[in-house]
C-alpha cells in the first residue's frame, strides 16, 4: 500500500510548463499535484493516451479546450472539477495567485512523451521554455 505527503519542490515540468508534484500512482490511474504560479500562461498541449481529471484546491484562473471544431472557455477556481478528455487541445492560466490543481490521469502518466506541444492556443505562453 502506497502512501505519501505532498511533496516541496516539483519532480518536473509538464511540457506545458506546469510545476508537477508526483502522488500515489499505479499504470491503470495516477495523480498529481499540479502548479502554476500567479499571471503566468502554459504553452498549449495534447496528450496522444490520456484523459485527466482536474480539481481545483486554490487560486483562480482559466483553461482552453478544444476538441474537432469546438471550442470552450472554463473559469477554474477552489471546488472546480474538468475533464481532460483524450486527444483533446487545451491551455491554462492562472491569475493573480498561483493555481494548484488535483491532477487524476487514466491509464497512469506514461512518461514525457505524452504530451505534445501545438502552435495554437488561446493566449500567448509565459513559461519559461
């Protein structure tokens, strides 16, 4: 049986450009604590095996999806919960506090390759590359 704090500092990036703290995980579903700090814009992304589901803990913001020809704008604040849905394009921002997420990935995270950075976003990214 796994157990495990939160920890400090990140394990890595995403390749969106989100601080990433690794949870209890196994290859049918992981999580992960995911961070993004105040007035900052990811670089827009896809995962090419993945769905997630997001929960918002705290801060404010914003997230992108797009999916064939639809589009959506979703607010993200405390008690927030979104779908990541397979194949589907999307981009966050938090806004004037940094925005921490509950990150639930079904199969688990397969590794860095996962995701796929796209030219097309929402808003210009502000990560750092």
């Amino acid at each position: 049986m796994d157990t495990m704090k939160l920890p400090v500092n990140p394990d890595y990036l995403a390749p969106d450009g989100s601080e990433i703290r690794k949870l209890v995980g196994t290859p049918r579903g992981s999580m992960a604590h995911c961070r993004l700090p105040p007035n900052t814009v990811t670089k827009p992304v896809w995962h090419r095996s993945v769905e997630e589901i997001w929960y918002c803990l705290s801060g404010r913001g914003e997230l992108w999806r797009k999916y064939g020809s639809t589009q959506t704008e979703t607010r993200l604040q405390p008690g927030t919960s979104v779908l990541i849905g397979f194949q589907e394009r999307f981009q966050f921002r938090a806004f004037d506090e940094p925005l921490e997420l509950i990150i639930a990935t079904i199969p688990g995270w397969p590794g860095s390759d996962e995701a796929v950075q796209i030219e097309e976003g929402k808003w210009p990214p502000t990560v750092a590359d």
